[in-house]
C-alpha cells in the first residue's frame, strides 16, 4: 500500500513539473510576439530618404530656342532659402554681349518671339539694373557669350520666386518667358535697353 502512496505522489509532482513548464512557454512566445509588433510599428516611421525628398527646394529647367526652332541650350532655375538661383547653359549664340530677360507671357513663337510680351513687372517699375527706379522684376545682368558661340553663368536674384502664390512668381498668369537679346542691355533706356530683337526664347512652366 506504501508503495503506491509513494507511486501516486511522483506521478502527480511529475504532471506539476510539467504544467508549470508549459505555461512559461507560452508566456516567452508571448513576448517574441510582442518584439515583432513594436519592430512592424518602427518601419512605418519615415526614412531619411523621405525626409530629404521633402526638403527639395522648387526647381525648373527653361528649354531655350533660336529663331529656326532648333535647341541652343537650358536654364535651371531653383529656389533658394533667400533669392532664385538661375544657372546658365547655352550654345550657338552671336559672340558678344547679350540683353537677358524674363518675359510677360509664357508663349515663345518663332521667328521674333513677340508672343512673349514686355519684361515681366509686376510692381510697374521703370526698366534697368542702373535705373534710379528699377528694376523690372525680369530684368537680369548681360550673357557674355564667347567667340565657340557658348556661355555658362550662374547668378542669383531677390526679386523672383517660383513660388506660384507670390506676386513675383514666374509662374504668374500662366507663366513667363525666358529670351535672349541680340544686343547688350545698356541698364537704363525704356523699354529694354536697347537690347534689339530677341534671337532666343524658352517658356517657364
């Protein structure tokens, strides 16, 4: 009789061991799960590609034209955190010194590219850099084209933005246009300088 007294309370310490033990299995598988839910969340935070992405500041490339309609090159235009960067990239131009604009109206029709209108002005201000009452709001520094008929320049202006709800924006009524002169702009005479006809256009949009 002792020995199955004895029996009956190994097998019951036995079944004890192994309860005890199959709960602290599940409590473990419990918390795996919990490891993978928190790393799942952490992927849905944004990444340093995304935040840079959104940091871009507004840019835009300006294809320009001759008379004939053949390509003579681009303008970058890009927003900075305090002026408009316009970069400069143009072949097969006259050599010399060359008025440079932006325009009105955003339509560049060959072959005298009136279609583009004045110099954009949004504040009516009289025309030239050297103006005791100018600038225009378009009105830029003279392209130095050399003798391979090329010019690369980079400058930066204050008064312009791409920025579509500014009343400075080159975006404004439907866009502007970019145009080139055949002369050099003397800074002063009204309307343009003096700048001649216009041998180069490209639409802003």
């Amino acid at each position: 009789m002792k020995k199955w007294i004895w029996l009956t309370m190994i097998l019951t310490c036995v079944f004890v061991f192994a309860a005890c033990t199959d709960g602290k299995d599940d409590s473990a598988t419990g918390t795996e799960g919990t490891d993978v839910e928190v790393d799942d969340e952490a992927t849905t935070d944004p990444t340093e590609d995304d935040v840079a992405e959104g940091d871009k500041l507004p840019s835009v490339t300006v294809h320009l034209m001759d008379s004939n309609g053949k390509s003579v090159g681009t303008t970058e235009l890009t927003e900075e955190e305090d002026a408009l960067r316009i970069m400069v990239d143009a072949k097969d131009l006259p050599e010399g010194t060359h008025g440079f604009h932006f325009h009105e109206k955003g339509v560049c029709e060959a072959p005298d590219f009136e279609s583009a209108g004045g110099h954009f002005n949004p504040t009516e201000s009289s025309h030239g850099l050297d103006h005791e009452e100018g600038p225009h709001a378009g009105d830029l520094p003279n392209l130095e084209v050399g003798p391979d008929g090329t010019v690369k320049e980079e400058f930066f202006v204050q008064n312009l933005t791409l920025k579509a709800d500014e009343e400075n924006s080159l975006f404004h009524n439907g866009g502007t246009a970019l145009v080139i002169h055949a002369e050099a702009d003397d800074g002063k005479t009204q309307p343009s300088g003096n700048s001649g006809d216009r041998i180069a256009c490209g639409i802003v949009q």
